[in-house]
C-alpha cells in the first residue's frame, strides 16, 4: 500500500503511451482568473504574453489563460470542460494543498473517495470546474475481468486529511504536481467512444451513467467524457469561455502518426505545424496532438 505516485514512477499518469499535459481556458477577467491560480491552487506564472499567461509548477506549463475582446459566455450545457484535474503525488501532498485552500477560504464543492484516487473538487472564479487529486498505488486498484477498472464515488473524509497536514508553511503546489487528467461535457457518449477510443487508440477504462473514461497504460482515466449537463447539446461556437482547447502528447510519434490517420480517414481538419497537429472534436472543443 502507498501512499501515492512519484512523478519518477513508470505508473504515473504523464508515463503512459498517452497522457494529457495542458489545457487552455478563455476567461473574461484575466488578471483576477490568472491571481486565482496562483494565490489558491499554487501555480506559478512561466510566460505572459499580450493576451494571456500560462501558469505551471516545476517549469512544466499546465494551464494557459487568455482573454478576448469579443469573448461570449458559455451556458452550463455547453460541450467543454467539466474539470480540469491537477494530480499531486502524495496524500501528503493532498494534505497540504486542502489546508491551504481552507485557509485561503476556497469554497469547495466536492470530494469523493474514487478507489483508485481521493479528490477534491472546486471551481475558478469562472466557474470553470477543478479537481485536485492523489492516485491510490496501483496495487490498490482493481481490474475487472473485461480490463476496466473499478472506480467508485464514494465520501472522502476531509476532517482527517486536513488533520493531516504537515504544519510547515505554504509554498505553492508540489513541484512533481501535473495535469493528471481532464473531464469534457460531451454531447453523446457513443460518439465519445468513437472518437477517443477508436480514432485516438485510449482504452476505454471505465464506464458511469452517463460517462465514459479513457486512458493509455491501463490508467484509470486520462479523459472522461460525460453528457450529465450536456446531453443532446449544439457543439461549441468559436470565442466562446471555457476550455479553449487542450493537449495530448504521445510517446512515440508513431503513436501519433497512427491517430492522424484515423482523422484523415474521417475527414476531420488538422493542421500540423512544428509537430503538433491541431484540430476541432466532434463537439467543437480545441485538441492539439503532439509526441
């Protein structure tokens, strides 16, 4: 039994043949959005530009903020994000983050034993969807016998984990801290599984009403797709908050090569330029493929 996954460990989320490792979000209010991640989740800024900042821990990006003159706001049935989730590497870790976020008064919406993870739950001033979690050592988990694996909402016990925080003062979010998975709203699930199982080549690691999630390396999930706000909904319009788009980075370019294909063979649009290939999913949210 351990107490969590080492960014070192070839079990970590970002050591899979596939792993998410950034996300673009378009707020309305950029300085109070960008102060928000910093002050609350522990990011720190890596680059500012003329229309955003991207945030990170450890010199890795794993948030981009930028704004827009004409930026519409998205209603809550809209295709795009239902969270973006930030793995720490210990409960520790989990531990430390949550007294912080309860003394900087963070109102928290959620949290949820998740058997192969504990989670905490809460939204940007945006109210774009956050969760903060640590992964279960694998040898935790448990596998059914069609390769999914078994995952649950369970009660986390919060009192107790902040009981445990170490009492040493604050300094922003662990540096082996990543972007563990991302959530979408999606507007039909079969479609989901279409799209991420069979064009992109995840694993198709586990289903909820409504949900469906996706990974490589027998994770639990790099991408859950759910249709819970969203079912039956009109794909996303251009200039619009949210999540603007997001990455996958691939171990091997051949990997790569093989999902580019599939999109060809669809007749979806990419573009590749410096060997990212971008394109707009079914549901009209931002993916860039990398490797």
């Amino acid at each position: 039994m351990t107490d969590g996954t080492p960014l070192s460990s070839p079990d970590h989320a970002v050591n899979m043949p596939a792993h998410v490792d950034h996300s673009h979000l378009v707020v309305t209010d950029l300085p109070l959005t960008a102060q928000w991640y910093q002050n609350v989740m522990g990011l720190s800024v890596l680059d500012t530009s003329a229309s955003g900042q991207t945030l990170g821990v450890g010199g890795r990006p794993l948030l981009t903020l930028t704004t827009e003159g004409n930026v519409a706001r998205a209603s809550r049935r809209t295709p795009g994000l239902f969270h973006n989730a930030f793995l720490l590497p210990s409960r520790k870790e989990l531990s430390r983050w949550l007294a912080h976020a309860a003394h900087s008064g963070a109102r928290l919406t959620g949290a949820s034993d998740h058997l192969v993870s504990e989670a905490i739950y809460l939204d940007d001033p945006e109210g774009n969807g956050i969760e903060v979690y640590r992964d279960r050592g694998r040898d935790e988990w448990h596998y059914l016998d069609d390769g999914m694996v078994e995952m649950a909402t369970l009660p986390l016990d919060l009192q107790k984990l902040y009981d445990e925080a170490p009492k040493d003062a604050w300094a922003g979010l662990s540096e082996e801290s990543t972007m563990g998975h991302i959530h979408l709203q999606v507007s039909d699930i079969p479609q989901a599984d279409a799209f991420f199982r069979d064009v992109l080549g995840l694993d198709l690691m586990a289903r909820y009403p409504g949900a469906s999630f996706f990974a490589s390396g027998k994770y639990h999930h790099h991408i859950g797709a759910n249709v819970w706000n969203s079912r039956g909904a009109a794909k996303r319009e251009p200039h619009m908050t949210g999540l603007s788009d997001y990455t996958i980075r691939f171990s091997d370019a051949a990997r790569l090569q093989k999902a580019v294909e599939k999109l060809d063979e669809l007749g979806i649009p990419t573009t590749k330029e410096g060997g990212v290939v971008s394109l707009t999913d079914p549901w009209g949210i931002g993916l860039k493929l990398s490797a």
